[in-house]
C-alpha cells in the first residue's frame, strides 16, 4: 500500500515515466511537465528518491534498478490502457455504420 501511496501522488507516475529514457534535470522536468509547480516537483524528487525509485545524478535524475523495474511492471497496464483508449474512441463513434 505505501508503494501505491507513492505512486498516487500527483506528477509521481509523470515524473517516472519522464525519466524512463535516461536522467533528466529539474527544469527539463519542469518543461516536459506543463501545469507542475516546482515546489511540487521538489517534493516528488524527494519522495521518489526516499523511495528508491529514482536518484540524483551528474545529469540530473535518473531511475534506480527498481525504478527501471517498475517501468516492466507498469508495461501490462500500459498494454491495457491501449486497448481500453481504443474501446474508448469505437464508443464515442458510436455503432458501425451509424
């Protein structure tokens, strides 16, 4: 539950998902994150550091070992919301030939 705590923060899963493809500094993160505050941004740096997801680095931030493993953990639901997005757009279209 306090992993899910972790994650349900506000910006934490943008912040993760930013960081997949290597480290990243705060004001990169801030531009890539439209509509986040940077004492918001701090916070989560904190949290996910405290956590052990992610970890300061040379370049900025960057995901821990775990924070990568979350990323294939995270991938099934990833595939899932593709699939309900698309479920999404047929039902907004409406019925076939409609």
């Amino acid at each position: 539950m306090a992993a899910m705590d972790l994650f349900g923060r506000r910006w934490a899963l943008r912040i993760i998902w930013e960081l997949r493809a290597g480290p990243l500094g705060a004001r990169a993160l801030l531009a890539r994150c439209a509509g986040m505050s940077s004492s918001v941004l701090y916070q989560r740096l904190r949290e996910l550091s405290s956590g052990g997801i992610i970890a300061p680095s040379a370049d900025g931030y960057e995901l821990t070992r775990l924070g990568a493993e979350l990323g294939d953990a995270l991938r099934p639901l990833g595939e899932w919301a593709a699939t309900w997005a698309q479920a999404q757009e047929q039902d907004d279209r409406g019925p076939a030939g409609a």
